[in-house]
C-alpha cells in the first residue's frame, strides 16, 4: 500500500504541467545530442546544468535526467547507422546494428532496439520503484573490496566478448587504464603523465577519446571501404522493410528480458553501470544463441539484449546516485551535482525527507520513455533516410561536429589536438587489428578502479588477501580467475587456428 | 602473403616497449609506496606491466602464425586528421566559421568525389547548423568569426 500511495504522489509530482514540459525538453534534447556526433550527454548536461539553478530541485532532475537517458534513444540511432557510438555504451550496438544497416535492415534494427530500450527502462523503473530500498541495502554492504573485485571481473568478461584475439582485447584493457591515470591522483594531488601540459591535469577527455579512436577512424575506414566496396544498397532500407520478421519478434522478448535482467543488476553498481552491462548483455546473448557466429555481421539480438541493458541500467543507475549519494557515472555526477546545488543531499536520507522528489522524478522517467517511443517510431523513417545522404557530404560533417563538439565541451583547441591524437592511434588500431571498445572501458573505470583498489589496500593493512576474506568480493574473484583457463584455451585456439594455412587462404 | 605475421610482431613489439617505458616512469616519478599505503605509480605501472606482458605474447604469437599483408593508405588518413588539425589551429585565432570551411575542405581531398558547387552548399549548410545548434541553441558564447589582427 505504502508503493501505492507513493506511486500515486509520483504521477501527481511529474504530471504538472511544468514538469511535463521540462520532461519534454530534455527527452528532445537527449534525443539530438544523442544523434548529432560529437556532443554527448554530458556536454548537454553540463551546458544546461546553469539553468538548473533557476529550476526546482525536482523539475531540474527531471530534466537532466530526461537528457540522460534520451540521449541512449538518440545515440543508438547513430550507431546503428553510422557506426558512430555517440557514447561509449553504444560501442557494443554499432557491433551488429551497423553490419544489419549495411544489409538494409536499418529500419528493423532501429525499430526494435527503441522497443527493446523501452521495456528495458520500464522494468529498470519497475525495480527502481518496488525493490530500490532494497536493492540499495545490498548495494550498501559493498565495500572497496568488492567494487574492485567487480570491476576487475567486468574487464575480464568484456575483453572475451570482442572480436578476435583475447590478448588483443586484454592488452587494450589496460592501455585504457594508463590512459585513465593520466591527471590529477586524486589521493595525493600530484599530477601524473601530465608532462608539463596544463591541460592534461584535469585528465584526458572521454569525448575526445571516443571521438577519436572511434569517430576519426571509422570516417577513414568507411571512406577506404567505399573505395574497395563500392556504394551500399539504399534499396531495402525504407517503408515494409522496417518492418521486423514473425523470426525478429520470436528473438525479441526473450533477449530483451535477458538484456533488462543484466542491466537491470549492473546499473545499480557504481562503476560498473551501463557500459559493462551493454557488453555482459551481449557477451550472455552470444553465449546463449544458438548461432554464435552471426554475432558482429548483423544478429538482432546483438541489438537489442545490450539496449534493454543499457536501457534497464539507466534507471536502476539512479538507485545509488539517489539512495547512496554514489554517483554511477559522470553525467550521474553532475546530476548530483544539481542537487546539492539547490541544498538537498542525495543520500540515504533523501527517500525519507523528500518522497515527492525521488517518486516525482521516477514516474517522469516512464513518462519521458513513453514520450521517446512515441517521438522514435513513426520518425525511423526520417532517421532512416540519412542514410542517403552521399558518404563524401557525410563524412566532412561527421568531422565537422566532432571538432565543434571537443571545441566547445572546453572552449579550448586542446581537446581537438586530442582528438587528432587519438584519431592516429585510432587508424594505427585498426590497421593492427586491436578492439577499440576494451580500451575505452579500461579508460572509464580506470580512476574507480584505481581508487577502490587503494582504499582496499589501506582498510585490509596491506593484505592482498582482503579481495577473498569477503563473501561478495571474493565471488567476483574467483568467478575472474574461473576465466583464466577459458582465456588462455582461446589464446591457444586462435593460433593454431591462423597458423594452418587452409584457413588463412580463405581469409585473405 | 608473407611467411611471418609483421604486423602482430610489430604491434606486440611497439606496445610492450610502451608499456615497460610507461611502468619505469612512473614508478621512477610517482613512487611505488608500500602495499598498505600505495604510491602515486603503482597502479599505473601495474597495468604498464601487464600491457607489456600482452605486447610480448603477441609479439610471439606473431612468430608462429602467418596473416595476409595488410597494406596501410596514407592519402585518406593524412587528409582526414589534418582537417581535424586545421580546425583546431584556426578555431581560436579566426573563429568558428573559417575553422569549419577549412575542416570540410581538407576532408574532402580525402576521396575527391564532391563538386564544387556540393562543397560550398555544405560549408554554408553545416555553418548554419552549428550557429542554430550551439549558437542560438545551447547559447554558446563562441565567436563565429574572429579577426585577430
């Protein structure tokens, strides 16, 4: 009864009408920040985070908020058609959304990954509704032990899922976790890898890291492919043939409650959140399919079981940034950040002392999700048609907005040097064959992992054994290390696979 | 088709020397500190150190099997990254619009397929997009055009 009547005081909060329209407004400009590559949400968040100031508590979350998750909407748009993750969690979509793209089923997969990310997010909010406290207890047992533990285990898990070779994928893991201590150690102050460039205190920009490694390179590599493939059939791509086979919907339910399960668990662990959901979901489906091998050249469920995750991990991200006062991620941070602003605290205290806040702002989350199905679905076909726009019109805009988007997220050149940087080391990696996504995941959870592992180290008195002395942390590693002999298995397996000759002449 | 993988002795090569340059300076500056109270270098180091021992099991994995020889273009990457440098010289001292010019021409010498006339209805268009995006949208205070002299 008590989840009722706050149900009931939610809907009252997020349907008055200024709410609604701010709910609007950030859903619509999630949406386009999402589509147009090179501003992220977290740019969006961080220019409107002013406005906030001039907002009530409630009504400013709900717009961020509406932003946040919009933008998965948007961002899964571009990655489906462009091959372009507008954030780092649709690095996974582009896996089969681009290759079903280029088979001219572009329509489908953007139809049913917005459904997919629509019943993730429902039952990401059911949960967020009925088990929140609950969840939140657990979440509460955690130490640094174990959020170290679950990262490790994450970095592990995803490595295995990326194409080719594992030690490749391993290896990107932790240049990403060199690149992610470059800046200020947050311990002692002192900054590292810096070299004496100021602007590298503040550590390497994630937009800058994406957009280079992953939006430079792929503008080569499609510019190259359109060379040597020639033009991309336009023909099945509108009208009927959005349309998803009776085969397409037999997948799509028990995928996408697969997908909401995982993201679902893993958006409530800070650190861990969207993007190792979006890659555990994929690395289950890959597991559980029974054609392995259509994964990453155009399976639907390689679509949609990671945008029900990251669709679920979206909303139960907010259970600790709201309950714990643990932000999951950046823009989590910033969201916070509006909060604290205005005199409120996000804590475990917040449910108690402001229920109109947190049930207001969750009953707008399933409104805003229905307001970005109804503004996706009868619209995939405008989203559709830019695919026809000529590639060499395309890619000079790709680059423009990339620019402009590093440009303004600091208005300064620095970002784009960055992006010119990362862009070489993009080309160099694709030419050699090594995953992008690994290294943007070890880039991202770097500095948490870093943290964790030194916070453990100093309450366990300098024991390493203190990752197994606890239940929960010691799951996490010894499920880790339960990988190793798979690892090396398929490290093995992968050499004498090239080294028969048979097998490479068909290859090349 | 060469009797060697080249390229995953090269790339193994290049990334456990990166990496083992990478642990000593930073256990060289930041300090490795004890297992209680960890340095500023140890973390970095320790994954410096992993990534070495990857570079080196691709590197001799490099030996044993054999791969197709890739060939690496220049023409498409050159022009492609020097736009985005471009950009990045000419945004600050001469604005947002002659950044955007320079950036889409250049990128263009990247494949040659767009005419003349396609290139200056796309300058104008994509100018026009980032002035309502960031400009009236986002209400960005950056300068379109800038004379510094």
């Amino acid at each position: 009864m008590d989840t009722l009547a706050n149900v009931a005081l939610g809907l009252e909060t997020a349907l008055s009408f200024s709410n609604l329209f701010y709910c609007f407004a950030g859903v619509c400009v999630g949406m386009l920040t999402g589509i147009i590559p090179g501003i992220g949400p977290l740019t969006a968040i961080a220019v409107l985070f002013p406005l906030t100031f001039y907002l009530p508590p409630t009504t400013a979350l709900i717009m961020l908020g509406g932003i946040w998750y919009g933008a998965g909407y948007g961002g899964r748009i571009t990655a489906i058609l462009l091959n372009i993750p507008g954030e780092p969690i649709h690095a996974v979509m582009c896996q089969d959304g681009y290759p079903l793209a280029r088979q001219g089923r572009a329509g489908v997969a953007l139809m049913l990954s917005a459904l997919s990310a629509f019943i993730g997010g429902s039952v990401g909010i059911l949960l967020l509704m009925l088990f929140g406290p609950v969840v939140a207890d657990f979440a509460l047992q955690f130490g640094a032990a174990e959020y170290f533990a679950l990262m490790l285990f994450g970095m592990v898990v995803a490595s295995t899922i990326s194409q080719g070779s594992i030690i490749k994928a391993l290896a990107m893991v932790t240049l990403g976790l060199m690149f992610g201590s470059v800046g200020i150690d947050i311990y002692t102050g002192v900054p590292r890898f810096t070299f004496g460039v100021a602007e590298l205190t503040k550590s390497i920009s994630l937009v800058a890291l994406a957009m280079g490694i992953y939006g430079v390179a792929e503008v080569v590599a499609s510019i190259r492919q359109e060379e040597e493939i020639g033009k991309i059939d336009m023909k099945g791509v509108g009208g009927t043939a959005a349309r998803p086979t009776k085969q397409d919907w037999k997948r799509f339910w028990p995928s996408t409650l697969r997908g909401s399960a995982v993201g679902s668990f893993l958006g409530v662990m800070p650190g861990a959140g969207t993007l190792v959901a979006t890659f555990m979901s994929y690395a289950l489906e890959k597991r559980v399919s029974k054609t392995p091998q259509q994964f990453g050249k155009g399976a639907v469920e390689g679509v949609m079981a990671p945008e029900s995750a990251a669709g679920s991990a979206e909303m139960t991200g907010f259970i600790p940034t709201l309950t714990l006062g643990i932000p999951s991620s950046p823009s989590m941070v910033l969201m916070a950040g509006a909060l604290i602003v205005q005199g409120i605290t996000p804590g475990p205290a917040l449910m108690g002392q402001h229920p109109d806040l947190f049930w207001g702002v969750v009953m707008s989350f399933w409104i805003g999700n229905i307001m970005l199905i109804v503004l996706n679905i009868p619209f995939i076909g405008l989203w559709v048609r830019m695919l026809q726009i000529p590639y060499h019109f395309l890619f000079p805009a790709i680059l423009v907005f990339i620019c402009v988007g590093a440009f303004v997220e600091s208005f300064s050149p620095f970002d784009v040097w960055m992006i010119a940087f990362f862009g070489v080391l993009g080309c160099i990696m694709r030419w050699a064959e090594l995953p992008a996504a690994p290294l943007l995941l070890g880039f991202v959870l770097g500095p948490q992992m870093e943290d964790n592992f030194r916070r453990a180290m100093l309450l366990g008195s300098g024991d390493m054994m203190v990752f197994f002395q606890r239940p929960i942390s010691c799951v996490f590693m010894i499920l880790t290390i339960a990988l190793v002999p798979f690892i090396i298995w398929s490290a093995v397996s992968e050499v004498r696979r090239t080294r028969d000759p048979a097998s490479v002449a068909v290859n090349s | 088709m060469s009797d060697r993988n080249f390229r995953d002795i090269f790339t193994g090569a290049a990334l456990s020397i990166f990496g083992f340059w990478f642990a000593w300076y930073s256990i060289a500056n930041y300090g490795r500190g004890t297992l209680e109270k960890i340095g500023n270098g140890l973390f970095p180091a320790a994954a410096a150190i992993l990534l070495t021992l990857f570079g080196i099991l691709i590197l001799s994995s490099g030996f044993v099997t054999t791969a197709a020889k890739s060939e690496f273009r220049i023409r498409v990457p050159f022009f492609v990254l020097a736009s985005v440098v471009a950009f990045a010289l000419i945004v600050r001292p001469f604005g947002l619009v002659p950044a955007i010019i320079a950036c889409t021409l250049l990128s263009s010498l990247a494949d040659l397929k767009a005419r003349l006339v396609g290139l200056t209805v796309l300058c104008v268009v994509l100018c026009g997009l980032v002035y309502l995006i960031f400009r009236l949208g986002l209400g960005l205070l950056i300068p379109m055009i800038n004379w510094p002299f």
